[in-house]
C-alpha cells in the first residue's frame, strides 16, 4: 500500500515553521516506509499567503500522476508525534472512506466544516477524486475571477472555504467520510498527529518554539537521533520554487 505524508509552506514565513515541524515526519516515513514530500515556494501567485493554495495544485498533480494509495496532507504546523504509531493497520481498517479528517466542532459530525490542516486522502475511491476535481475546479474559477489579486484581509474566500463548498456540493462524500477527534489528529493534544494552530498561538515565534519542542519530545520518546532528520539533513528532498507564474 503506498502512503505519501504531504507538506507545503511560502519561502518567506512559513518555511521556518515547515523546518521546525517536518523532521519528526520525515522519521515516521522513513522507519514505516512511506514516502514524504515537501514543496516550498507558490505553485500560483507572487504573495506569500497564495501559498496556501498550494495544497491544491499538488494534490491535484498527484491525481494526474496515477497516485493510487494514501495522501496525508499537513498543514506547515501538523507533525506525527508517535513515531512507533501502526498507521498501516488504521488505514486498512477504513479502506472505505474517501477522505479522513477533523471536524471544526467534532460534536457536529458529519459535517462538511472540517479543518483542512490534516486531509488523509483515499486516492483509490472515486469520491475521493470527484472531490479533488471538484476542489480544483472551484480554485480555477476563483483565480480567474481575480482571487490571488486581492490581499488576504479581502479576500472572501480561501482554500478551506473552497474545500468546504467542494463537500456541500458533494454530500454523499460527507456521509462516507471518517471523522476523527483531536485528541487523535489536528489538535495541541493530539496522540498521533499535532497541529498548532495559528488561532490557538498567535505569536508566529512561540508556535515555532512550541513546534521544535514537542518535535523534540517525539523523538526523545522513541529514542531516534533528531540530528538524522533536521532541516539541514533533509534539504535535498524538499522540492523548491521561489518564481512562480502570474
């Protein structure tokens, strides 16, 4: 079964947090024998913020490759924490859902509000891929009608809204959806996959300081040398790009 851990962030701003968050990441796909990808820089747009549209266009990309397993996608901030974690074993037992993720408010389950900073995609349903072309298709249209012209403060929508409307026009998704707690993924607290986020820790510093330290303690748990997982070591697998077109 292949498995992707995905992650994207602007070269600006967010590629300090993605430094600080993916090396504990990097060590689960490694000892569990997945793959793990990084991309640095706006696949469209020139504002640091456009980059978090990227999500879309890779994943989107992926579709076109043929990808036929699992994509987790991590938000800059989200990071596993349990290194020893059977994560193959959890995704054969929901080999029929299409996508798994958190719901904003978990008590409203089956909802289309899900938090889009930890997306674990079934590349091999076919509402899994309904719903990337639809997502893409919504993205498409909002560039073109000047989206990534507007700063973020006007801008009435982004790629969660987009993801949230994608679900709302695809219901039957929702009702296949599996919806986890985060205390298991997408929370401060959560015992496999962490995310700290920006409106629990506004401070841009202390969420990377909070980042580096339960890394820190990830690793220290399972005993596995950080240093063989840093930034600097990894560089190489992390793809790059600073122009992106108009």
């Amino acid at each position: 079964m292949r498995v992707k851990f995905l992650q994207t962030a602007d070269p600006v701003k967010y590629a300090r947090l993605l430094d600080a968050s993916a090396p504990s990441t990097r060590a689960f796909c490694t000892m569990h024998g997945y793959e793990y990808e990084a991309f640095v820089g706006l696949k469209r747009g020139r504002q640091p913020w456009h980059a978090t549209f990227n999500r879309i266009d890779l994943l989107s990309e992926a579709l076109d490759a043929g990808a036929d397993g699992w994509i987790i996608y991590l938000d800059a901030d989200a990071f596993v924490v349990d290194l020893e974690y059977d994560f193959s074993t959890y995704l054969d037992r929901h080999a029929e859902a299409p996508l798994i993720a958190r719901a904003v408010i978990p008590e409203k389950a089956p909802t289309w509000n899900i938090n889009a900073g930890v997306l674990i995609f079934n590349m091999r349903n076919k509402q899994t891929i309904r719903l990337l072309k639809t997502w893409k298709r919504l993205f498409d249209l909002s560039s073109r009608a000047g989206l990534l012209l507007l700063p973020p403060r006007l801008a009435p929508i982004n790629d969660q809204i987009l993801l949230h409307w994608a679900l709302r026009l695809n219901p039957w998704i929702v009702r296949a959806m599996r919806f986890e707690h985060p205390n298991f993924i997408n929370g401060a607290l959560s015992s496999f996959i962490v995310q700290f986020l920006r409106a629990d820790v506004e401070d841009f510093d202390l969420r990377v300081a909070l980042v580096a330290e339960r890394v820190r303690q990830a690793f220290a748990a399972s005993g596995i040398d950080p240093a063989l997982y840093s930034a600097a070591a990894n560089r190489g697998g992390t793809s790059r790009a600073t122009s992106p077109p108009s």
